[in-house]
C-alpha cells in the first residue's frame, strides 16, 4: 500500500491525517520543516482517478520536490468536504474561479486553524479543465490553485507557481533520451512532447529561494 492510498484509509475511517511521501528522520535537529500539500478531490473524481493519483500525478514530482528542497512533501487528501470538494469551479472565467476557491480556502484555514505560511498550500483537484484551454491556475508565490487531472505534470505546475516558479523557468529539452520532453514549468503540454517529470534546474532554484527564509 503506497503512502497516498495509505492517507485515504485513514480519510474514510474519519481520521486525520498528514503524511509524507518520503522516509524521514524527523527528530534530527537540522531537518526543515516539510512542504504540506493539502488536497482537496473534487466530489467529481471516480475512484479510479483517485487510485491514480499518488503513481501518476503526485509520487514522481513530490520525490522531486523533496531532493531540491530537503524537505518532506507531505499530502493531506481531503474528500467529501461540502463547500470545498463540491466547488463549482467551471465559472467561464479561470482567474475568477481561483479568486472563488481562494475566498474558500481563507474560511477553510480560518475555520480548521491551518497555518499560514510558505510551506502549506491548499489545491482543488478536478477531473475536467476550468475551461477549454486551461488545465490549472494558482496564484504566484500564494497558498491556493486548481489543478485538472487531464494532463499528468498539471499538479506539479500549478505547485510550482505556488512556490514562486514561473513559466520562463521551464525548459524543453531536445536531447532528452527517448525523445524530447518538457519539464514541469513549461508554459503549456503539446502533444507530441514528453514529460521530463522534474523539475528544471533554473525552477529548483527559484523554489529553493522562495523557501529559504523558511524553518
């Protein structure tokens, strides 16, 4: 049992939970604190889409984030929350959709007590894009976004806008074994180019900026 479907087990016995999705020595003194990645999955996600999470979209780029950061990412799924995992988020307008669940998330860390600092974000995971073209939105450097299931490395842009990457830090890569991919910050999927599933350098090192004033 991987560690996403572990932290849903103990979502559905009423539990709460915080997890990481890497080993970690937490009584050494010179540990950072870890990235918390709160996830709210939309009432719209089958089953299946949530089984393939954790392989698909969150294991590769969260093992990622914790090599550039040295930090634990930890995941706290949230399912079946009316207000939050209901949210209408197809409103025709993607900075007003944002704008929307952001005013949700205020009321969320407001209400649950949730800290309010660089290392804790807040997203809505949905099945479908918020419009034709757009997949994802997050604010930059802010703690909330919306991510769409229907491109695998969505969850991990939209994350990287959070912790201040733009999409000038993308990269493609023309060279890249098999065949030429694109990593996490490019500006938009193309259809015939891979995923390079990281991060690109010049990214690693705007988010480890971005971080390092952080405990």
């Amino acid at each position: 049992m991987n560690v996403f479907t572990a932290a849903l087990a103990i979502v559905f016995l009423g539990s709460a939970i915080t997890t990481s999705t890497l080993a970690a020595d937490r009584d050494a003194p010179e540990a950072k604190l870890p990235i918390v990645l709160t996830l709210f999955l939309h009432d719209e996600l089958s089953d299946q889409d949530i089984r393939n999470l954790d392989t698909k979209y969150l294991d590769w780029f969260t093992k990622d984030l914790s090599a550039i950061t040295a930090r634990d990412v930890q995941i706290v799924p949230i399912l079946r929350k009316p207000g939050y995992t209901d949210f209408d988020y197809r409103l025709g307008d993607a900075d007003k959709s944002l704008y929307e669940w952001d005013q949700r998330v205020i009321d969320y860390v407001i209400g649950e007590q949730k800290p309010r600092d660089k290392r804790h974000k807040y997203l809505l995971i949905t099945k479908d894009n918020l419009t034709f073209f757009v997949k994802g939105i997050a604010g930059l450097g802010k703690r909330s976004a919306i991510a769409s299931m229907t491109a695998y490395r969505t969850i991990a842009h939209e994350v990287g806008h959070t912790l201040g990457a733009t999409h000038s830090d993308g990269e493609f890569h023309a060279t890249a074994a098999p065949a030429p991919c694109i990593t996490n910050m490019f500006v938009e999927d193309i259809f015939f180019l891979k995923n390079c599933y990281r991060y690109s350098e010049q990214s690693a090192q705007v988010i480890r900026n971005y971080l390092k004033d952080t405990p």
